[in-house]
C-alpha cells in the first residue's frame, strides 16, 4: 500500500516534470539540445537554469534559429549535479555531464557544471568528446580561462561567458574601494573570506594592492565552508578600528555575519566582493533590513536593475515577469544571454559542427544584457571593462532603504554608495 | 482437536546429491553448483558489450568501484568485525597518491595503479593503527571522521591542489582496457575474498570477530591480524580510488565526501551482508537505479533513502542471503 | 576578554545542540543519526507557522518543538523500535531517516537562503568591555536554564528518576517495572524537542538551510564522544572544552583550523580515551 501510493507520487512528479520541460516550440525541424548540467536546488543552479529558459523561449518564440536554412528550435535539458552540496563528490557532476553528451545527445552544453573543481575536471571530458560548453554562472576561478589560453587545441570547446575572479579584483573591487576611499576618506580593511581557491586567491591579491595603494590591511580571516560563529573577526575588525570589512564567502552562513555586523553596529562598511545571502531580493526581508549598506558584487549587469544597455531593462522586466521574482544570484543575465550568443554564433556558421561554431563564437560581437559581448580569441573568455559600450560589465550594488542599488562602475550606476549612520559620527 | 501444522525447512534434493565428491556425478550437480558463479562471471564481462551506450558503460565502471568498496566494508564488518563507516578515506587516499604519482612524479597509469593500491593501503592502515583496539560504535564514528578530517586538513594547509584539486591526469590508453581493468580486479577480489575468509587465515579473523577476547587467550597477536585486514580492505579501496582517478583524470577533496562511504552500506543492507557478493549485487541494483532516477532530481535521494530504511528495518537479512536460502533450502507445512 | 564571553556563548550553544543527542543515547543508547534533519524540520515548522501562516512568534515555536517532539516518537515507535539493540542497524536506519527528511525538505522547496527567523530582541550591550547582541545574551541564559532545568528533571521527577534508571542498568529498571520502549519513545520524544529548542534559539542568529543538518550532526557526536557517549554532564563539559577550543584556535592559529579541531577533538579522544570525560568506563567494552 505505501509503496502503490510512493510510486503514484513518483509518477505523477515524472509528469509534471516532462511537462515543464517542454519548450513552446514555434518552430519546427529537429530541436538543438542544450545540455545544462546545475545544481537546481541551488541559488547559483536555478538563476542559471531560469535565465537559460528565458532566452530559449524568446529564441523559439521568434522562430528559432537558422541552422543552413532550415529553422530548428532550443530543447533545454537540465540535469541535477548536486555538485554544490558539500557531501557530493565532483565525479557525480561528471557523469551527468556524461549523460547529457552521451545518452541526451546534447549539442552544446550550457550553464555548468557551477563549483569550479568540477568545471575545471569538465574541461577533459567536453574536449574528449568534443562538445562546445559556455560556462554562464558560478566558476569564478581565473584558472578557467588561463587552461584554455594554455592549450588552446585541447580545450578550445570551453567558453565562458561570465565574469571571473580576475577581472572583479583587479578592474571592479580594487577601483572601486579606492572610489570609496576617496570619497569618505576611509584607509583601513580588515578582510574576511571563505576557504576557497578563488576566495583564497581573491583575498590575498586585493591585501597586496591596497597596501601597496597606500590602504591599512589589518589582517585576513579565512573562514572553512560551514562555519558558523564569526564573533571573533568582527570583534577584530571593531578592535583596530577597520572602516571597511571585505567579504567574500558564498555559503549561506553570510547571513549570520551581516545580522551580527548590525547588531553590534561595527563602525566598518561590510563590501561583498561576493557575498551570496545578499545577493536574492528575499534578503532584505529575511533579515528585517539588517543588511542595509552591505555591498555586494553580482559579477555581470542585469542582476540589478541599471540601464547599462537598451536590452538591461527589458530583460529585467521580462525575467520578473515570467518567474515573478527579480533575477537573483549573479548567472541570471549571463545564462539569458547565452542561448542569443549562441544562436548568432550557429547562424553565422551555418551549421552545429564544433569547429564552425568556436570559430563563429570567436567572431561574437554584439550588444547584451550586460554590455558588448566579444570573446577573447586566445582564451574563450567574455571581455569585461568598466564601459557597456567596450565590453562586459560588472555590477556592485548597495541595499538602500530595501532595494539593490547599482553603484559601480559609474557608467551605469543608479546611486551613489552610503555609509552606515553610526559611522558617520 | 483441529490439526496443527508447523513450516518445515530443509535442504533441496540437489544440494544433498552435490555435497563434496558427489558433486562430479552428473553435469546436473556440476552445474548446480557452478551455475551462479558462472553466471556472475559472464555476466559482469559481458556487461560493457550489452551497454546500450558510453554512458552507461562509464555508469558499470562507477558500479564496479562502488562494488570494491563495498566489498571491502563487508568483509571488515562481517568477517573481521570492524565497522567502518569510513569507505571514503581509502578512495581519497588512493586517487591522491594515483594523481600525485602521475603528474608530480610522472610515472605511468600501470605504475601508479599498483602504487596507489599498495601504498596507499599502507598509508590508510599506518593512520588507522591507533584506532584498531577500538570496537564497535567507536570503531565505526572514528572511521566516519577520518574522511572528514582529511578533507579540511587538505584544505586548510591548501596542500596537493588545495580545494582546487590535482588535474590533468592521464587517463586509461585504450577504451577496453578501461572497462576491464576494474571488472577484472573486482572479480579477482570477490573470489579471492571468498577463498580467502576459508583459509586459516581467514578462520582467525572470523575468530577476532566472534571473540577476540578468546583469540587474545590464545597468544595471537590481535592487532597485527587486524591490521591485515584493515591493510587488504583499504588495499581494494585505494584500486578503486586510483581507477576513479585515471577515469575521470582529476583527484580532488571531493573525493572525501560522505556519498562514498554511506553507497556501500547500503548495497551491503540491500544486498546481504556477509555474503561478499551480496555486497556487489547491491552495487549493481542500486548504482544504475539511482541514474535511471535522476530525472526526478532530489527525490531520487529520498527514494534512496526510505528503500535503505526499509531494507534496515525489514529485510535486514539482505537480497543474497535470502537467495542463497531459497536456492538452497525449500520450505512446507508439515502436521505437526 | 572576548575569548571568555564568546566562548561561553559558542560552548553554550554546542551544549544546545548536543543535549538532545545525548539525552537519547544516555537513556536508551540509541544513536539518534537523524538529530541533525529534526533540528532543520523545527526550524522550518516555525518559519511556516510563523512568517507564512502569520501565527504569533512564541506560538509557533511552541507548536514546532511540539511536532518535531513527537516526529522523534513516531520515528522510534514506527521505525528504530524495530531495530533496537543492533547498534550499526540504528545508525544506519537513523542516518537513513535523517537523509531522507533533509533531502525530501530541499525536494519540497525549502532552497535558497532566504528562510530566516526573526531574533527574539533587537540591540546589542556591552558586557564586560565586550559587545554582544541581546539575543546571544539570552541564548546564553536559556541554555544555562535548560541545563538547570535538565539536571532539576532526571533528579526530581520520577520520570525522570526512571529515565536515568534505564540510563544506569536497564535490567534492574526493568525488573522494578519501568517500560523500556516506552521510556524510549518518551527519550527520543525529549530528546527531539531539545533539538528544536536549540534551533528556535540558534537559527534567528542566522539563516535556515538544509546543510545546516550535516553540520549540526557532526558537531552533536563530536561533543557527545568527548564528553563521554552516555553521560549528560559529561556532554556540557565536552561542549565547552570544544567551544573555547574552537576560539582560542581562531583567536591564535587561524580561523581556517576551527572545523579541523572539532574532529580532530573526537579522533584524538577515541583513540585516547574512548569512553570520553564521563562515560562510564566499560573498558572491555570499547577496546580490546
């Protein structure tokens, strides 16, 4: 009897699901599938997921795309990795990767897999089986793209079309902490960060060119996945006399940091060179406002509202639309952006044959959600700068009064940043 | 008075005329007790020929590992009487040493293999030798730590590779070999497993575990034998984890992780514990029904679950043991 | 100075969380794996009854202790009963039990990190020279009162007279007519509703995520096996040797070693002394 009803339950889930997963197809000729390998019960999974079918239902809807003449639409397939979950080893990410290539005969692989580890282990499997893969969210480590620079023939099927470590210290966080250095006379940083390579990397460059600009740094606090008491580096940071805590964890236990910070009203302004809880619109109300003038750092425009290009807000609009939420996380306009890239990459080569599509990738070369998206021809790496109209832009946003306001880099910024009111005595 | 009846077990006709050299007498009794063990060979080498696709072959090669690991649980929970709950740390082991072996020291796959199976089952006994007097419950959670510690110690002293892992290690030369390697070492190890438990040295194991206290009183040295075991068992895990390695061609903290030691135990449950195949037939139900489930996303792990629950609660007695007794033994109501 | 007070706090709050697992264990040595998934599921209850169905905050946590209370009975009645006395079928059944809650809770929905409860008072104060928030402040006294009251209990009451009964000699309690299953199902009942006590307590410090569980499980057994698998006194000692541990090791070493020495605590104590700080000492039994 409990097994009738377990099995009925599975069933009509089975349903549901293929039911979800079938795209509204405008057009005709055999679907192109989009293997997308996510960790969907994840922040950094579900914003790439939704910002995928986004674009694939636009692309369908509008005909879809021309392969050689004949008008074939998008069939995305996504597969769960559990890859961010902390007891799941990266081989499970693998072999989903696997069974997209192998059993869904995907064409392009899209999105993931999210934790860098298992990305950087994807890279021999997609040029074993020659798939062309565009990273769209999570894997922010610099090693990504540096692998594909070193051997381009090996990996050239790899692209990523999100912003990664590099790029965020040396062109985002670094000018603008000096912005803010400028503006309110601020000169000490104390630093707080999570044990991960990219945080661990990110933390100690950004230490060595504050100090070298001139800046305090009061010490470094590194943090295992799963802490959750952060009494001491806050105390730390009170007891010099920091004026600006850098932040770059993305575990959920951000939360417990930031609610502690308000309440002990440290005299420091908390910067999230990426600070996963305050990225979701649901943050403010979770935490009763406490995360006011927290910056965070959601790595491509369009995750916040600003009006970097024509297409930022109408993306926005159409995303909070068709989820009913505002894009959250930092994969969103990336992942939207993906599928249109593409679309014109497979349009421009006439065909789906790898080597037409990277060459065609490689000639990219239009106005995004978040800029001008061109990719570097020697690492398969999307080209940021502070400007839409040179490259991809990044976007620092301050939570002011409840909403996410975009205050870097200046040419899009839609405010200007605050300082917490018990500082300003 | 109403006519009582009880369940009468006994023997099958076939397995009395097939005891010991009555067995040559016909191709009936040969087969009768050659048959399964026959059909398990066969089967497990025919396996990657019959996959409908790559994916599932590499989905049989996963199985194959899982099943030497499971192997190795059994045999130290239900011949030795160790629990451990620590299947993870002899993969990790091994893969690392596979992965250093191969890109830091730049030996090749056919070095690194026998490398990491020896060296690393010396590794993981040299560091579990404190924990050996232990029993029981200590035993097992001390075993569930181990992985875990290895994991943050890799991670805080960001040592071979730190979270980012070791890459770039080579993988198997010829698609065949792949696929046979770790079949071939899982059958070698099942039927060397089950001779061996049947050898005295064997039998003073199944002592250690019925009565160590009596095996003491015997002048035996009791944690050199355990350490024997410890060093067989992790001895199978690390091949497992040297072959995940040249599969997948990277080593990584990842491969500490819980899923590791939890699968085994479960296809032990499931699949009978104390049998030493019923371990691996578990492997081989659950590993391809966990793939074909992935559809369903995370329920597919709450499915895993409540089938491991029940099986616990239920059918503790495990698939194999409970196919052993039916192909064995048949049973009938006689009056009383 | 802030190595005292945050010490206490962060000793105080591992008592918490490990009391529950210990009390089940102590009385009916019963390896409660699913501690951690019951500590999740309360703090979920809570949220649901009172941010999404609007119930007035005490009641809501009131109600989820009460639930998750008598989850951990139906678990033991419907499940662990089954399997009672075989040590490594209870861990494998409990553990099973907890994966499936956890994993079934993130299948439902409860992803993302945006499930927070609100603290029970707003502010900070300065104790000592040392700013703390109120709420940690109160985590502070309830727990000391819980482990008052705890102490009060099992010394005065005669259920709880009869519970240590079973924990010291379970023959002898049965032969003066205590029911062992039902004193069980009355331990794991007990023991679940400090689970969610110490969740109502802990979680508005922070937010609620299914990862939580793996976490707090880890750090329950770690604190019960230094102390000493069966003694309750033993567990709040445990808790506060690891808690001032785990800060004097940020404080000096390095943040990153924290989680390192929490399993190092139960590896270095296992193979030492198995039976912990007070557990009692059944030499033969925990080592050859």
């Amino acid at each position: 009897m409990k097994l009738a009803k377990l099995l009925t339950v599975a069933f009509l889930t089975a349903v549901a699901l293929f039911a979800f997963c079938f795209p509204a197809t405008a057009a005709s000729g055999k679907p192109i599938v989009l293997g997308c390998p996510l960790s969907t019960a994840f922040l950094y999974g579900w914003d790439a997921e939704r910002g995928i079918k986004l674009a694939v239902e636009e692309i369908n809807a509008a005909g879809g795309v021309d392969v050689g003449g004949q008008k074939r639409p998008f069939k995305v397939e996504v597969m769960d990795t559990r890859d961010l979950e902390p007891g799941v080893p990266v081989s499970e990410a693998l072999l989903v990767v696997e069974k997209l290539i192998l059993e869904k005969n995907a064409d392009f692989i899209m999105g993931g897999p999210v934790r860098s580890e298992a990305a950087l282990a994807a890279m021999d499997l997609l040029s074993k089986y020659k798939k062309v893969s565009i990273v769209t969210t999570g894997v922010l480590t610099p090693k990504y793209h540096a692998r594909v620079g070193k051997n381009y023939d090996k990996y050239k099927y790899c692209f990523r079309i999100t912003g990664e470590a590099k790029w965020m210290v040396g062109g985002e966080i670094i000018p603008c902490l000096l912005g803010i250095g400028k503006k309110f006379n601020l000169n000490r940083l104390f630093i707080m960060i999570q044990d991960v390579a990219h945080a661990r990397a990110g933390g100690k460059i950004i230490a060595k060119i504050m100090a070298k600009k001139g800046w305090n740094v009061l010490g470094q606090e590194i943090y295992p996945t799963g802490t959750s008491d952060f009494s001491m580096g806050l105390l730390k940071a009170r007891r010099k006399k920091a004026q600006v805590i850098l932040i770059w964890m993305d575990m959920p236990q951000t939360s417990i940091l930031l609610k502690q910070w308000y309440d002990l009203k440290i005299p420091a302004l908390p910067f999230g060179s990426i600070i996963s809880a305050a990225e979701q619109p649901g943050f403010w109300k979770a935490t009763e406002g406490k995360g006011e003038y927290c910056l965070a750092n959601v790595v491509n425009a369009g995750n916040a509202p600003c009006e970097a290009t024509p297409w930022t807000m109408k993306f926005y609009n159409a995303y909070t639309k068709r989820w009913g939420i505002e894009p959250e996380g930092y994969g969103t306009s990336s992942s939207y952006m993906a599928p249109y890239v593409l679309k014109a990459a497979i349009e421009r080569a006439g065909s789906l044959d790898p080597e037409a599509v990277i060459k065609a990738l490689e000639q990219t070369d239009m106005m995004g959600v978040y800029g001008r998206i061109r990719f570097d021809p020697k690492t398969h790496q999307v080209i940021p700068s502070l400007y839409p109209k040179k490259g991809a832009v990044g976007t620092i946003f301050q939570w002011q009064a409840g909403k996410r306001v975009v205050v870097f880099p200046k040419s899009i910024a839609m405010g200007e940043i605050k300082l917490p009111p018990w500082m300003m005595k | 008075m109403a006519e009582q009846r009880r369940k009468e077990r006994i023997d099958r006709g076939i397995k009395v005329r097939a005891d010991s050299i009555y067995a040559l007498m016909s191709l009936k009794e040969i087969s009768y007790l050659t048959l399964p063990r026959l059909i398990l060979i066969v089967g497990f080498l025919l396996l990657p020929i019959l996959m409908p696709s790559a994916y599932w072959q590499r989905v049989i090669s996963i199985t194959c590992i899982y099943a030497l690991l499971a192997l190795s649980f059994d045999f130290l929970a239900h011949y030795v009487g160790l629990v451990s709950l620590g299947g993870a740390f002899f993969i990790g082991v091994g893969a690392y040493i596979a992965a250093v072996g191969n890109t830091s020291l730049g030996l090749p796959i056919y070095l690194t293999i026998p490398l990491a199976t020896l060296g690393g089952g010396l590794i993981c006994t040299l560091l579990l030798l404190p924990c050996l007097p232990l029993r029981g419950v200590y035993f097992a959670i001390v075993t569930l730590m181990y992985p875990l510690a290895m994991a943050r110690i890799i991670e805080a002293l960001d040592i071979f590779g730190g979270t980012d892992g070791i890459m770039g290690v080579a993988s198997f030369p010829v698609w065949w070999i792949e696929q046979y390697f770790v079949i071939l070492a899982l059958l070698g190890f099942l039927f060397g497993m089950r001779r061996l438990v049947n050898e005295d040295i064997g039998l003073v194991f199944r002592a250690v575990k019925d009565n160590d206290q009596a095996v003491r009183a015997s002048g035996i040295n009791i944690t050199y034998y355990k350490a024997l075991a410890v060093f067989i068992a992790s001895a199978m895990g690390c091949l497992g984890g040297a072959c995940l390695t040249h599969i997948y061609m990277w080593a990584g903290i990842s491969q500490f992780a819980l899923d590791f030691s939890i699968l085994p135990i479960a296809a032990t449950v499931i699949g009978g514990g104390g049998t030493l195949a019923g371990p691996v037939l578990g492997c081989l139900i659950l590993v391809p029904i966990s793939e074909l489930l992935r559809a369903f996303g995370t329920l597919r792990i709450v499915f895993y679950a409540a089938v491991l629950m029940g099986f616990v609660v239920f059918r503790s007695e495990g698939l194999m043991v409970y196919g052993e007794r039916k192909y064995h033994q048949f049973e009938r109501w006689v009056k009383v | 100075m802030d190595i005292l007070v945050y010490g206490i706090i962060n000793s105080i709050s591992l008592a918490l969380v490990a009391l529950g697992f210990a009390l089940v264990y102590g009385i009916s040595r019963l390896p409660n794996f699913a501690h951690g998934a019951l500590y999740v599921v309360a703090g979920f209850l809570t949220w649901s009854l009172a941010r999404a169905a609007g119930i007035n905050y005490l009641l809501s946590m009131l109600c989820a202790m009460l639930l998750t209370g008598i989850m951990g009975a139906m678990i033991y009645r419907f499940l662990l009963i089954r399997v009672r006395g075989m040590a490594i079928s209870e861990i494998i059944a409990s553990y099973a039990m907890g994966l499936a809650i956890l994993e079934g809770l993130r299948w439902w929905g409860f992803k993302g990190m945006t499930y927070t409860l609100p603290p029970f008072v707003e502010g900070s104060i300065m104790v000592l020279g040392v700013p703390v928030d109120y709420h940690r402040l109160l985590v502070v006294v309830i727990g000391a009162g819980v482990v008052l009251v705890l102490w009060l209990f099992t010394h005065q009451s005669r259920i709880g007279l009869a519970l240590r009964g079973m924990a010291q000699d379970e023959r002898a309690a049965l032969m003066l007519g205590i029911d062992s299953d039902f004193m069980a199902l009355l331990a794991m009942g007990f023991g679940s509703m400090l689970a969610a006590l110490s969740a109502v307590l802990l979680l508005p410090l922070g937010n609620i995520v299914v990862e939580e569980g793996y976490n707090i499980l880890i750090l329950a057994i770690a604190v019960c096996i230094v102390g000493g698998l069966g003694s309750w006194m033993g567990a709040v000692l445990a808790a506060f040797l690891i808690g001032f541990a785990q800060i004097i090791t940020v404080v000096y070493l390095g943040s990153h070693f924290q989680m390192v020495v929490a399993i190092l605590a139960i590896i270095i104590t296992l193979i030492l002394k198995p039976s912990g700080l007070f557990g009692k000492q059944k030499e033969l039994e925990e080592r050859v």
